[in-house]
C-alpha cells in the first residue's frame, strides 16, 4: 500500500496588516499534522524564506516526527499579499523514503497572524505526487526570529531601579540573590516553566552562544539546564557568551531562561546559536518575571 504525504488549501482571509517589510524572510518552524486512514502521522517542517517584494523563494525541510531518518528536503516559491502567504513546491532537492512510500509536492494558502512575540503562519495544506493527490494537513509554523521592537520602546527613559542590580544600571554586576537551582513539580523559583519547542540534534555536546539578537535593553538572565544553573545574574548584550552542554540519555536536557529582571522592553529575550550536528541553528528564548520559557533538546543516534 503506498501512503500519501501532502499539503492542502482552505481559504482564509481575515482583515490583517502586515506591518514589518520583508516579514517572510529567515527560518520558520512547525509542524504539519495529517489524518490519513487508518492511521494520523506528525511530521516536522522547517521553512527557509527570502522575500523580494511580493515574491518568495526558499526551501522546505521536513521529516516524520516517529521515523526521522523519513526526510525531506523541497525547492518552492510563493507569494505574499498583505497577511496571505501562498506557496508550492516546485521539485525535490533530496528525499528519503522507505519501501512503497513516497513524498508529496506541497501548496498551500497559510495566514499570517502575530502570536506574542513572534510571526506565526496556519492553514491547511495539500499537495499531490505526480497526479495523485494527497491528504490534506493542517500546518502551523513560528518565525524564530523576534519581531522587531519600535524604538521608541528601546530608547525609553533609563530602566527602573530592579532590586538585582547595583546602583549602576547597565554593565554594572548584580546581587546575588539566587532561586533555586532545579525545576520543582514544573515551576522554577515557583514560575511555571513553558516548553516553547523540542530540538533535535545529532550529536550529544552542545556549544551554546547566548546572545542579543535585538536591541539590547539591559536583560539579565540566569539558565538552568539538567537541575544545574548554566549561567547566572547574567546581562545579555551583543557579545556571545559560550556554554557547553550535553544531551544525557535519561535526562530531561531541559534549558530553562530564567529572567533576573525585564529590562527596558519586556519580555527578557536572550538569542541561542548552536550547531546541532549537521546545521547551525537560530532559536530565541522569552521569559517574564512570572514565567520561564525553555527549550529540550532530543538528541538523535
């Protein structure tokens, strides 16, 4: 029996205004779910964008969640109208396959809408294999890129005094009040911790570069990773600090951000840059004083 991946269309059109130029461009992460019979398959996707006006070029990357040696990797092009993104898959670049099992070429009508922090874009997708056509999936997939902040929000009056920092504001060191160094029952120094997304990587140590990717506003972090803080009382700025981490079997390989203070433009942000076996890959982090975003790495044999 030869089973069909694909990607379908629904129309959606909703009064939205696009306002960054160029949103499409750089790296989008999601999934696609697809309820073929008898059974439903999950598959991860990773869109790589270039917008050039209204145009659109780039690649798909996907693999199936269960069997990730199943991948993928697809040339398409598209279009951008105001909050509509319209694309298809033109041809393979490479695939890889089991026994009566095949790819589809994916299109799809994907509506842009802005979720927190970030570009997020959903819809349905279909596609087809020659002239066969696919089941039609649901997709979801998050810019990693911040949206930009206005300047106004940067160039605000200096921060408020935080109870962290000594009297000197940006680079200055801080207090050494410290919460406590392990998640307990899903909460950090009693915030509830936020899994934003798992990351697979292919080997099992990691160098980490923390950094800010946006307009540095006087952060400061602390990252606790497998019950061990990382990092502490950190300000993140435009320099990359390194961290060295490894992907344990039996190990949660949990990263939680843990925001110290909130900086000039909430919420705290910290950029993570990191190889992960076969690309170097982008991520954002978000916390607030009352939560903690954080990240598990999967580390595939």
């Amino acid at each position: 029996m030869r089973y069909c991946f694909l990607i379908g269309i629904c129309s959606l059109l909703l009064s939205f205004s696009a306002t960054a130029q160029n949103v499409m461009d750089g790296v989008w992460m999601g999934s696609i779910h697809q309820n073929r019979m008898p059974t439903a398959a999950d598959f991860k996707v990773r869109f790589e964008l270039k917008q050039t006006g209204s145009q659109v070029t780039g690649k798909t990357f996907i693999h199936e969640v269960d069997n990730p040696e199943y991948r993928a990797v697809m040339a398409l092009k598209g279009q951008f109208h105001g909050a509509l993104f319209v694309f298809e898959e033109t041809h393979f670049l490479s695939k890889n396959s089991p026994l009566e099992w095949e790819w589809c070429l994916k299109s799809g009508r994907l509506l842009l809408k802005r979720k927190g922090q970030y570009w997020r874009l959903e819809g349905n997708i279909e596609g087809h294999i020659g002239e066969v056509e696919c089941v039609t999936s649901f997709g979801t997939f998050e810019r990693l890129d911040p949206i930009g902040r206005p300047d106004t929000l940067a160039t605000k009056a200096a921060p408020k005094k935080d109870t962290l920092f000594t009297a000197q504001a940006s680079k200055s060191k801080v207090t050494t009040r410290v919460p406590p160094p392990a998640p307990v029952d899903g909460k950090l120094d009693g915030r509830p911790i936020t899994r934003e997304r798992d990351i697979t990587v292919y080997q099992r140590e990691l160098d980490l570069w923390i950094w800010d990717s946006d307009k540095e506003d006087g952060d400061v972090i602390s990252l606790s990773y497998n019950g061990q803080w990382l990092l502490r009382n950190h300000i993140v700025d435009k320099k990359r600090k390194l961290l060295k981490v490894r992907v344990m079997p039996g190990q949660p390989n949990q990263l939680i951000l843990y925001a110290e203070n909130e900086g000039a433009a909430p919420p705290n942000t910290a950029a993570l840059t990191f190889f992960d076996g076969k690309e170097t890959r982008n991520l954002n982090l978000s916390s607030t004083k009352s939560t903690c975003g954080s990240i598990r790495f999967v580390v595939q044999p």
